[in-house]
C-alpha cells in the first residue's frame, strides 16, 4: 500500500524515514496475533483457508509478473528470452491446472 500512494517504505529504512509503512506493518503483524489469539480459533482450518487463498491468487500474480517481464518499456534489455517465457508459462500452467484442481476435488471425493 505504501508503494501505491507513493510514501517510503521498505524496511531498509528508518522509522523517521518510513513511518506510515511500519505503523502498517505493525498493524497487520498486531492484526494476526490477535485473530490468532481469539479463545476457540480453529488455527488448522485457518492455516489451510489462507494457504488455499494464497493458491487461488498464484495464477493471476504469476501472470501479471510475466507480463510485466515481457514488457520492453519497464524492462528494457532485461526483457524474457524465449527460453525463460516458454518455461515461465509451462509453470504458470502447470499451477493454473493444481488451482483448477484444488476447486474440482471437493466436489470429485
């Protein structure tokens, strides 16, 4: 978010340098310790919600990434050969096919 709106941020920074950045990353670190600690949380079920999200949202960063490593503009010389893109997206592939799988097995047994 600090990237976003153009504030500092990075923790190669001080707090006097980057203080919206630490105050979010404390909040979100603050956030956790709390749900976490919440009596009768189900933290295996939880750990296993966030590890599903984290797979839905892979194909579509991973997508966005080739895109942005494919783009002259941004990149320059440093731009994919056709080596790298042909395996970038054999991968992003073969983790698009195991996220359509992660859907269709609830409903497969």
């Amino acid at each position: 978010m600090a990237e976003a709106f153009g504030w500092e941020h990075g923790l190669d920074r001080s707090f006097r340098q980057a203080r919206i950045f630490y105050a979010l990353y404390v909040g979100l670190i603050v956030l956790s310790v709390v749900v976490v600690l919440v009596p009768g949380m189900p933290l295996f079920p939880l750990m296993w919600m966030s590890q599903s999200v984290n797979a839905i949202l892979l194909p579509v960063i991973l997508v966005l990434v080739l895109r942005l490593a494919n783009d002259r503009r941004i990149m320059g010389p440093w731009v994919n050969g056709r080596v790298q893109n042909g395996l970038a997206w054999l991968l992003t592939g073969l983790v698009t096919l195991a996220t359509l799988l992660l859907f269709v097995s609830p409903f497969t047994g």
